[in-house]
C-alpha cells in the first residue's frame, strides 16, 4: 500500500466504525437451504426502510410462499436530541401477523427496538442485535444463518396461527422480555400482547 492509499484507507475504516451495525440471526425448522438462498452475508443500506419479503425488491429476500411479497420493515430513524439511530420494526402483511419481543404485530403496526429483539414471522426466527455507532447516513446488517432455534416457547412454532390466539392471554413471563414494554411510535392501535410469553435464546 503506498503512503497515498494509507489516509484513503484510515477514513474509510473510520468511516466503517462510525456505521451502526445490526446482526441479524435467521433460523427456520424446515433447514431448507432455498429459503435463505438470497440472504448476502452482509448488507450496507441507506436510512430508507429496510424491506423483508420474498419480493424481488426486498433487501432480505426469502424463498417462502406463506411469505408477504413485503412481509416487515426495518426502518431507522433518529429521535429528536440523539446523535445515534435508532430502529423500529413496521408489520407490512394484511395476511399475518409479526411477533416482536412478546407483542403481535398486525398490518403497519409498529414498535421501537431495543438493543436486542426477537422477532417471529411465517416459521421464521429472527434475533437482531443494535450495535450502535455515530453515523447517521447509513447503517449495516450482518446475516448469520443459524441451524438451532433461536427462540424458545412453551406453545407450538411462532407462525401466523397465533391470529387465531391471540386473545388468549398468555403466561406470567419472569424473562427480560415483558409484555407490552415496547410501545408503538405510529401505529394505528397498540398490538395485544399476542401470546408473549418468555423468550430466551
């Protein structure tokens, strides 16, 4: 590397550093590798909405027929007085429901992320952890393709049947996930709890 490439590359490492990252863990029971068969190991993405689905134009792209074209969006945004991004997770499916760290989300519901989240979809699994960094232009996400469960439940596989239990209400939880504890930023009721009894991975 010549003394010139040496600045070029500090600022860009910098720059890199500066970026928030979220390190999206996959998992879902059928093992198939076609479900995932579009899912880059990682992925530098403006603040618009990141988009998930099985939609050509989805950013993390799923090969699953149960799937919304545009199923869920993970969307970052800044809250007023904050340097940092911040993320929420928005419901897109008129067909199911999304279950994010013990609420059931439906159709463009949506609810803050903390620093890590569980989020359940059509049989997918799905943990995002935020770590945070300073630039507001841009952010990362890690994909890491995980072949255990990553959320364990007393009921049956989180799929889109809890619509049809979702009245029911569930369990005491001791878990660090209460039910309820995120609230919505723009959604048009808040989410029932929707089953949410205790998560751990």
């Amino acid at each position: 590397m010549s003394h010139a490439d040496g600045p070029l590359a500090e600022r860009l490492l910098s720059t890199e550093r500066a970026l928030t990252v979220l390190h999206v863990s996959l998992h879902h029971p059928a093992q198939d590798p076609d479900i995932f068969a579009n899912v880059p190991a990682r992925w530098q993405h403006d603040t618009s909405p990141l988009l998930v689905g099985r939609s050509l134009d989805a950013h993390l792209r799923l090969q699953l027929p149960c799937l919304s074209r545009r199923h869920l969006s993970l969307e970052p945004y800044r809250e007023k007085g904050s340097a940092l991004l911040t993320f929420c997770l928005k419901a897109l499916s008129r067909k199911g429901c999304v279950w994010v760290n013990g609420l059931t989300l439906r159709f463009l519901e949506q609810v803050p992320l903390s620093m890590v989240n569980r989020v359940a979809f059509s049989g997918i699994q799905m943990v995002v952890r935020i770590e945070g960094g300073t630039s507001l232009e841009a952010f990362v996400c890690c994909f890491h393709l995980s072949p255990s469960p990553l959320i364990h439940r007393p009921q049956a596989e989180e799929t889109d049947e809890w619509e049809s239990t979702s009245q029911e209400q569930p369990p005491p939880s001791s878990g660090h996930w209460a039910p309820g504890h995120l609230g919505l930023l723009h959604g048009p009721s808040l989410p029932s709890p929707g089953g949410g009894a205790e998560t751990q991975l």
